[in-house]
C-alpha cells in the first residue's frame, strides 16, 4: 500500500465533493411500463430468487450533496468514502443468504434472491433505494411494482438510527417487515408509529442502564456528555441524562456537535472540556456528528480524559502519525456481543482487488486506499481527471486483510453477526409462515408478505449455527446485551478492540456488569484510573453534607455526630451504634463501651479502701483503750456503755465504705445505703443520748430536781433504740417499696457504661439522709446549750464540734454529689462517711485517749471532782 492508508482521510472528507466534478449523475433513458433503463451512480447488487430479501446497508459512511453547477441538472447526492469495516456488513449478508439456501431444513425448494443497495449513511437516499426494490428496477417510482420473478418478502436494514427511521416509517405504511442491524434509536419501539419494525440488537434503553453501571462500578458521579446537535441527539442525551440522574450521577455539561460542521471549528466545545474536571466524557447521538471531530487538530488537545462511547459511535480513523496521542486511546466501548461465524472468516480473507468480479465497493476501496482500479475507462478517466490519485491498474495482490484489524477484522464479529442474525430472523420466519400456510392451503406458494410476516417474526425463537438462541423481545429487539471492549492504538501493531468485560441486563442489578478492571488500558496521559468525581467520596467516619444550590455530587464531608458511625463512603446519614457500644477514634466501627465502676484497681479505690481500714483500726485501738482503761474516771464519767456503742459503730460505719468499693451487684447495693444508714444512725442517737444524759446529769444535781429519777441508762439506752428503730423502718419501707439495684447508666459518660447501683426510690435514699441529718442537728442543739457545763463531766463542746463537722460535711456533700458521674458519686459519698466519722471520732475520743495516755495524773476523781468544783 502506497502511504498511509488514513494519512489521506482528512482530506478525502473536505474534498470529496470534488471527485466527481464532470459527472452529472443521472441519464434515463424513458421505456413503456417497467423497462425504463437507468444509469446512475447506484451502489446496488442482486440476485434473482423465488423470494427476494431486499437489504439497505451503509456501506459508504460519508454522502455529500452536489449542487449545479458541480452537477448538469439538479442536486444529487454522492458517496465519497466506503469502509472497509462496513463492507463485511454486505459480505456477511451474501454468505447468510448463501448459507440458507443450502440448507435442506430451512426453507426447502425455496430460494432466497436479494436486491440490496447502499444508502450512503443518507436518509433520502435511504428512502429512495427501499422505493427502488419495491418498484423492482433501478429507478424509484413510488406505488408501482415491476418484480418479474419472486416476492419482496421483507427488508434488511440499516446501520444508522437516522436513516432507519425514516425506512421505517415507509415500509410501515407498506406493511413490509424490516430488521435493522444496527438502529438503536428507542423511539423505534413505538410499534403505532413502526409496526413491522424488528432489529437484532437492543435498543438504547439498556445501553443507558450499561453506561450507569460502569460509571457506578468506577466510582464516577461527575461526567461530561456530548452529543449531536439533532433529534437523535436530543432524545438519546434527554435520557442518558434520566438514567444517569436516577442513580445519583451528576452531568457537569452537555456539548452538541452540529453532524455537517461547516468550518470544522469546535472551539466551543473544547473550551468546556478543557475547563472542567470531569475526567469522564459519554458520547450519544448521530455518529456522522463525531466523524469530523475525531479528526480535526482541536480535538487532539483533549489530555488526561477517557470517553465512553456506544456501539454505534466507534473511532474508524486513526493517524499514523500521533497513534497514542489520540485522545480515543484508553476509550471504553459498549459493543454489540460478538461471535465467530463459522465459514465468514476464509471468505472475508480472500477479498482481493479483483475477487468477488464485478464489485463496485471493492473498486472503490481500492482506487481510494490502494490507488489501483479495475474500473470501467469513463470512471477511470475521471478518477485521473481529478488529479487526486495516481491510478494503476490492480493486480492479485492487494488484499483487504492486510488492513489492521480495527479497520477489517476478519475473526471477531459485532455489527457483522447482527447482519447475520437479521437475515436468519426473517428466513425462520417466512420458513414459519410456509408452514402454517401448507398446513391452512396445501400446495399454496403464492403468498403475500405484506402485513403477514412481521406476525410471525414476532414469535420466533430458534438457535442459529453460531448455537445462539435468537428471539427478540416485546418491542421487537435483541436482549440488552453488551460486551466492553478497550480501544487500544499502540505503535506495535497491537491497535485494536480489546474484551475487557460484559453486561446482561437481564442478570440481578448486582450481578450485571462484569468487568476486568486490571486488563484496562488508559489513556498515556492518565497516570492512574481516571477521577471523576466533584467531591472526593467521604471515607468512613464521615457523612455527607450538600451545600445549598450545588448539585448532589458536590458535597462537604463532616464527621459523624458523637454515638454515630459510618463504615462505608459517600453514606449521607450516619448509623447510630447499640446503647452498649460506642465509634472508636475513626468513627468507622463501634466497639464496646468500656464499663467504669469505683475498683479496687483504681488509685481512688485504694486510697479509700485504705482509709477505712485505717479509721476502722484507730476505732478499734481506742475500743481497746476504752477497754483497759473502763474502771478509770474519765472513762466511767462520760457514759462508758454508750462510749462502747458509739465506738463499734463508728467501726462499723468506715467498714460499711467498702461495701461501696468495687463492682456493684445487687446484694451490695442494696446493703450499702441500708446498712450505713442504720449503723450511722446508731452511732449518731449514741452522741444524741450522751448530749441528753449530760444535761440531765447536771440538771439532776440541782435542788428539788425531779430528773433525779432518770439518771440511768434506761433513757441512753431507749434514746439509741428508739431512735434507730425509726431509721430501720425507713429502711424496711424503702426495701419493700422500691429496693436499690445494679443500673448500666449508658448515657451518663461519653463512650461508658457506668455500673452504679440505682437507689430505687430517692424519696426513701434522701429520707434516710435526712433522718440522720435531723439527729445530727438535734444533737448539735442540745450540745451548744449543754457548752456551758463543768468540763470534768461534759462532752458537750467536743459533741458540738463533730456535730458542727457532720452536718458541715453532708450539707456541702449534696451538691457536690448531684454534680458528678459515675464513680466520682461513690468516692464523694464514701468521702462524707469517712469524713463525718471521724469527725464524730476525733472530737469525741482524741481528747479521752490524751488524757488516758499522756496525762494520766488527770485520770483521777479527785481531779475531775477538784475541777468541777473549781468550775462551781
């Protein structure tokens, strides 16, 4: 080959028009009826059958409109590029045809003719070439049907959505079925508007559902579309956009490409991708729209984006000279599945320059890529008239598949296999309706198609010779699946269509896309998986927030709010975690809260438990005191007996401290409050008798008392038992009303469980306090009046300091109390018990012990009677 073969395509687009300057198009030569003879450039072939299947194909892929004085009459419309790529659609439709009619179990004794022309990509042409196989001649004459031998039972055709429709919409009027290989236009699925028609692939619809899954499966909510500026692209954008929408994916812009650009200028349009972020570009609509785009310079400034394109829209061309520069390197294609026909490979491989003879599309492929023709001399001359090419003459050697493969494939098969399939689908049907009709009108061949076949197209379901099931769905179309293939252009001969991965839209949601993400290659521009998002995605322990006016996928990331996670990205509301569990550090987990409770193990604990055994040992060691030193006078003077009362439950009351150490269980809650309350009770009616006795024992010595008769132990006694009988009912009361017991505070501490004990009823806990507060305060009344009496008999002022210290120390305990948690309660309780003990301990027994000890010259009647009488 002479050249690169694409080096010259630019070109050939922006002046094709002048190849066939000279040439006006058109010369008819008028005969009655039928027999007008026609010579056109018409791309058309066919062959004679009892049944002929008339085929419209894009073949030549660019039509341009030539206008006087270019032509001798009117304005005609030229095909001035033919693709290699599309001339297998035509090849694959002859060896189908072949095939059936050497098959003896489709279609016995019946064979299948066609008459099949190229429409250029062009919709008038379209319609035109259809009115010519209905009218049986070359020439299009509406209404009038000159066949001489075979019935036109349906139609084949086309690629494009464009030229299909408006196909359709005249053969709908007709009532002649059609199968399309290739529209994907969802408007066609109105079977009011297009009753008859069929098509081997699906429509866009799923194609859409593939698209968003892919974007989802990437991660990607932030992408670009462009799209033709015409009603296919209008309509096919409307609903990627709805589709995408739907699933929370945000379009950053909408481009339209005009499908004739005039002056090849998209600066526009690349002023927009250049500005935005997106990295993700989704292409829709009339592919003629991205020819001229792909190739113009502008669009080789495109860097560092990645386009998703569908089948329809495939990058033909590539420049030899910037292969992966191009900006469609690393694109991603929803192709229509692909198949190995068995047989079409060695057919499309012997395609030289003179083989098939006869074939116009093999002399224009090879006069414009190989510069050789076999040609008539008139198309010859005029080929060379153009200056354009330096013609030869074509030998043996000059094969098709010497293109690469994204050029003319002959091994894997797309758009190739839907041909195939088209032509199978309307051969099992007329196959069924010959059946039904032999078994309806024995020995009929004659048969009108018309309004009659697309009935049975609509109920077929057969398995071709590739071992696929074929049928098509409710609207008349393929199933809704697609293979994903990876555009490559390297410069090692390795360019091509790379299988990367598969969608079936008739899996499970999550079950539809299958995707090799590590066989992707991107674009060289790319250094990793292309970003496309707005807002990186929020990582765990974190939420989404939308600021106002932007759009869904532009968002702030915020953390979570205090007892909340969350443990996936990009989640808008954040989990709650259980009552008994709490976020760690990240606030991607919850764990455990951890459980807090006034240990042994801790430093407060220790101190405490430490302190009671202390105070509880010094009560015992002036128990002993006491003990040794009861027959002494200072001793037997302050009431010996209830000394010894008030000692064991001062011993007591600092033992029952532990009971507020350690893991709270319902026994001990239970016993803590209840059994202090009682032994506290105890020893404060103790220093409630001992005041009272004083006063009576000195009131008692008075002339004509009459309180001589109470001096004795019964009051003391009944004061301590009266008086504690009362606080034991309280305790009753509160256990059989509303007992203390073990409490799990989860909301107390952030990220703890507080094991604490609940104390049931607060009426009853604070009655309880209160009754020993109100003995407290009685006590320290009848002290401070008792002040004044001799010392040597009176404790009064030391039962006024320690009374003066109790109530001190719980009064100032209630609000230190209700403003701490969790232990810090216990250990500002447990501090008021040690702390009121051992004021009532220190004032009221330190003092007896240092005279017992260091003064015992004072431990005598005689100087506590000379001391008392000192103060008479």
């Amino acid at each position: 080959m002479n050249g690169s073969v694409f080096q010259v395509l630019g070109s050939i687009f922006l002046l094709g028009v002048m190849i066939f300057p000279s040439y006006d198009g058109s010369i008819l030569e008028s005969g009655p009826g039928c027999h007008i003879q026609h010579k056109e450039q018409v791309w058309e072939y066919s062959r004679e059958g009892d049944v002929i299947i008339g085929g419209v194909f894009t073949i030549n892929f660019i039509p341009a409109l030539l206008s006087p004085p270019f032509t001798k009459h009117q304005s005609r419309v030229y095909c001035i590029l033919v693709l290699p790529k599309f001339y297998r659609h035509f090849r694959a439709f002859i060896f189908a045809i072949d095939e059936i009619n050497r098959n003896p179990d489709l279609l016995p004794n019946i064979t299948l003719g066609y008459q099949l022309f190229d429409s250029c990509s062009d919709e008038g042409k379209a319609v035109e070439n259809v009115i010519r196989i209905m009218h049986g001649e070359k020439e299009a004459i509406p209404n009038y049907d000159c066949l001489r031998r075979g019935k036109l039972a349906g139609f084949i055709g086309d690629l494009t959505s464009v030229t299909t429709e408006a196909v359709a919409n005249l053969l709908g009027m007709y009532g002649y079925t059609q199968v399309s290989y290739g529209a994907t236009d969802p408007v066609l699925n109105d079977k009011f508007l297009f009753p008859t028609f069929f098509r081997t692939v699906p429509s866009n619809i799923p194609q859409y559902a593939a698209m968003t899954q892919l974007l989802l499966n990437f991660g990607w909510n932030w992408v670009g579309i462009i799209t033709s500026d015409d009603d296919a692209g209008e309509q096919e954008s409307r609903k990627l956009e709805k589709e995408l929408t739907s699933q929370g994916i945000c379009i950053e812009y909408t481009e339209k490409l005009h499908s004739y650009h005039k002056d090849l200028e998209y600066d526009n349009t690349m002023k927009t991708i250049q500005q935005t972020s997106s990295q993700v570009i989704l292409m829709c609509g009339n592919s003629k729209a991205f020819v001229f785009f792909f190739l113009t310079k502008t669009f080789y400034l495109i860097k560092s984006k990645t386009f998703i394109l569908p089948g329809t829209i495939v990058p033909f061309f590539v420049d030899d000279n910037d292969l992966e520069d191009n900006p469609l390197n690393g694109s991603l294609i929803f192709a229509f599945p692909g198949a190995k026909i068995p047989g079409l490979t060695s057919v499309l491989e012997n395609v030289h320059a003179t083989h098939p003879p006869h074939d116009m599309f093999l002399e224009d492929i090879f006069g414009k890529f190989y510069n050789c023709t076999n040609a008539e001399l008139d198309l010859k001359f005029h080929i060379e008239y153009t200056g354009f090419f330096n013609i030869t003459n074509c030998t043996e050697k000059e094969y098709l598949n010497s293109f690469p493969t994204f050029v003319y494939d002959t091994t894997t098969f797309r758009t190739t296999y839907s041909v195939y399939n088209a032509v199978y689908s309307l051969a099992h049907a007329i196959h069924e309706m010959h059946l039904s009709s032999l078994m309806t009108n024995p020995g009929t061949l004659d048969h009108d198609y018309r309004w009659q076949l697309h009935h049975h197209m609509k109920n077929i379901r057969f398995t071709n010779p590739v071992g696929e099931e074929i049928f098509f769905d409710e609207d008349g179309n393929a199933p809704g699946r697609y293979d994903i293939l990876n555009y490559v252009i390297s410069p090692l001969n390795h360019s091509g269509y790379y299988k990367v991965g598969s969608y079936d839209g008739s899996y499970p949601k999550e079950q539809q896309i299958i995707l090799n993400k590590s066989a992707i290659r991107w674009n060289k521009f790319l250094k990793q998986v292309p970003r496309a998002v707005c807002t990186e995605p929020c990582t765990p322990g974190y939420r989404k927030t939308h600021p106002e006016g932007e759009p869904v996928c532009c968002y702030i990331c915020v953390p979570c709010s205090k007892g909340e996670i969350s443990n996936a990205s990009d989640v808008e509301i954040c989990s709650p975690c259980q009552e008994d569990q709490w976020p760690n550090e990240d606030r991607n987990r919850c764990i455990p809260k951890v459980t807090d409770f006034l240990s042994l193990e801790d430093v407060l604990g220790e101190l405490l438990s430490f302190l009671s055994l202390l105070l509880s040992f010094l009560t015992v060691m002036v128990m002993m005191l006491f003990v040794r030193y009861r027959d002494t006078p200072i001793v037997k003077a302050n009431n010996r007996d209830l000394s010894f009362v008030l000692l064991c439950s001062l011993m007591l009351s600092f033992l029952c401290s532990l009971l507020f150490i350690g893991r709270p269980m319902d026994v001990t809650c239970i016993l803590r409050q209840t059994s202090f309350g009682i032994i506290f009770t105890v020893a404060v009616s103790s220093v409630l008798a001992k005041t009272v006795m004083v006063v009576i024992a000195f009131t008692a010595t008075k002339p004509g008392s009459r309180l001589k008769k109470w001096v004795g132990p019964r009051i003391s006694h009944g004061i301590v038992i009266v008086s504690s009988f009362i606080q034991v009912m309280i305790c009753v009361i509160w256990l059989s009303i509303s007992a203390p017991f073990q409490d799990f505070n989860m909301n107390s501490e952030v990220g703890k469980i507080i094991i604490e004990c609940n104390e049931g009823s607060l009426v009853a806990f604070y009655s309880v306090l209160g009754y020993m507060g109100l003995l407290a305060a009685v006590s320290f009344i009848v002290a401070f009046l008792a002040r004044t009496l001799p010392d040597s008999f009176n404790e009064a002022k030391y039962i006024t300091f320690s009374m003066l210290m109790f109530c001190s120390v719980w009064v100032s305990f209630i609000p230190a109390y209700l403003s701490t948690k969790g232990k810090y309660m216990v250990t500002v309780e447990i501090f008021a018990m040690l702390a009121s003990g051992s004021g009532l301990f220190g004032c009221i027994f330190i003092p007896k012990c240092y005279v017992i000890l260091l003064k015992p010259e004072q431990n005598t009647r005689e100087y506590l009677m000379g001391r008392s009488n000192a103060n008479m």
